[in-house]
C-alpha cells in the first residue's frame, strides 16, 4: 500500500509504520522505538523516540507529521 504525501509531490512506502509513532500533546509525533523506514527517493533511514516530527518541518522532502495527521484522521473516521 502505497501512500500519498500531501503536497510534497512524493509518496511514503508501505514500510512506513504508522502504528509505531504516538502524538504528543503539542501535536507532534515521535517514533515509540527505534525503527528502519523507507522514503522514495531518498531509500532508508533510522528513526527513533529521540527524533520527533512536526508540521511543515520536512525531512529529506517529507512532511512526516502532516502524513502521521492524515492516517490519523482517517484512522479516526473508520472508527466512527
């Protein structure tokens, strides 16, 4: 399952675990263990609780917290 990125004109790989990330109370994420994930474009790279994601703050072309949003909504309507 392949994702799409919300204006950053690039997807995430269905290696990306959404499950393994939480939201703090600011809104950002953070990886709740270390973990490889997989980027197009740019190929793995190493993530972990020390590393966390905001908003409009891109990693290597990423919006990860803007992704990590929209899952979450989506995840948010299923349940509903």
């Amino acid at each position: 399952m392949e994702s799409e990125l919300s204006g950053a004109g690039s997807t995430i790989l269905n290696s990306f675990p959404y499950e393994s990330f939480e939201q703090n109370p600011d809104g950002s994420w953070r990886p709740v263990k270390h973990m490889i994930i997989e980027l197009e474009g740019i190929g793995k790279i190493s993530v972990g609780p020390w590393l966390v994601f905001k908003r409009g703050r891109k990693v290597m072309g990423h919006d990860i917290a803007l992704w990590l949003d929209e899952r979450s909504a989506g995840r948010a309507e299923k349940a509903a």
